[in-house]
C-alpha cells in the first residue's frame, strides 16, 4: 500500500468514526464499484486536464443519486482535487483494515468442499471467534478439490479441517501405532 492511501484512508476513518464509519466504506466502495464498471466516467474523473470543477459536478450528480454521506463526497472531491482518484482501490483497502483493527474484526476465507448453509456459516463463525478471541467476518468459497470439509485463513493462521487433512492425520496415527 501507498503511503498516500495510507494516509486518506485513516483521514476519513478519523471523520467518520465511530457512527458512520461502516456506512461510509459501504457508500465508497459502491462508487468504486460503478466507476470501475463505468471505465469512461472513470477515466473522465481521473484525468486531469478536464477541469476540476467538471470533475466535481459528476462526482456530486452520481453520489446524489447513491445517497452518499456528504462525507463521502467531500472526500472525493479532495481526491479530485489532488488527482488522487486512482488510489482509490488502495485507500478502501487500507480503510477496511484500519476499521476493522478498530472494531476488533478479523476477516476469515474460507474454502469448502460444498456449499455451507446458515447453521453450517453460524456454527464456523462461533468456532473461529472462540479460536481468535475476535468477531469474525467470513468469505465463503467452494473448492471442489476439497474432498469434504473446510480450510479457514484468518490472518496468517490456517485452519484446517478438509478430510484430506484429517485422513493425513488418520494415517500418522496408523503408522505410530
């Protein structure tokens, strides 16, 4: 990470914590999302000899229609402003860290051999809170190479509990005794 988005991401944490701290992640990570799928609009809002002021006006018209916090968009303007728009991408990165550092977060992928339903998810999460001590937020992925149960990464710790792991450790057994 830059040590420019480093930098924005914690200014706007610092305004927008603790009330709309979430909030404002959510309403800036869905204007990244449309001006990632809007590559025009994009380009026109990055590049700098189109005038500020023109810049400005779009980003005020597009972040109208999405409700944003005037927070929000008043730091995009200061992005704007600074030609700074493309670091985007790194300044939510880094905000979501530093929020979640915050709030006592840690982030779990999760790999399964099969989709997991509620009871599955809730179960996971219980066991990955009381391994961590920490809430957990969890990304599920499926990955059929599993042959049955789940890898969880939260942090640089892995968890595993595929069946392949368990038949390996099955198998020690078997050869120790």
């Amino acid at each position: 990470m830059s040590v420019a988005a480093n930098r924005y991401a914690r200014a706007l944490l610092d305004v927008l914590y603790p009330h709309n701290a979430e909030t404002g992640y959510d309403h800036l990570s869905t204007l990244n999302r449309i001006l990632s799928e809007q590559t025009d609009a994009r380009r026109l809002l990055e590049n700098p000899t189109v005038p500020v002021e023109q810049r400005k006006a779009l980003i005020k018209e597009i972040t109208s229609a999405l409700g944003s916090l005037s927070e929000v968009r008043n730091f995009v303007d200061i992005l704007i402003d600074r030609n700074r728009l493309n670091l985007l991408e790194e300044i939510l990165v880094t905000y979501q860290k530093t929020l979640d550092k915050k709030l006592g977060v840690v982030r779990a992928a999760i790999s399964a051999a099969v989709p997991l339903d509620e009871a599955q998810r809730n179960g996971l999460v219980a066991q990955l809170q009381k391994a961590t001590g920490k809430k957990v937020r969890m990304e599920v992925s499926v990955d059929p190479t599993l042959l049955g149960g789940v890898v969880a990464r939260v942090d640089s710790t892995i968890y595993d509990g595929s069946l392949r792991q368990q038949l390996e450790s099955f198998k020690g057994k078997l050869v120790q005794g």
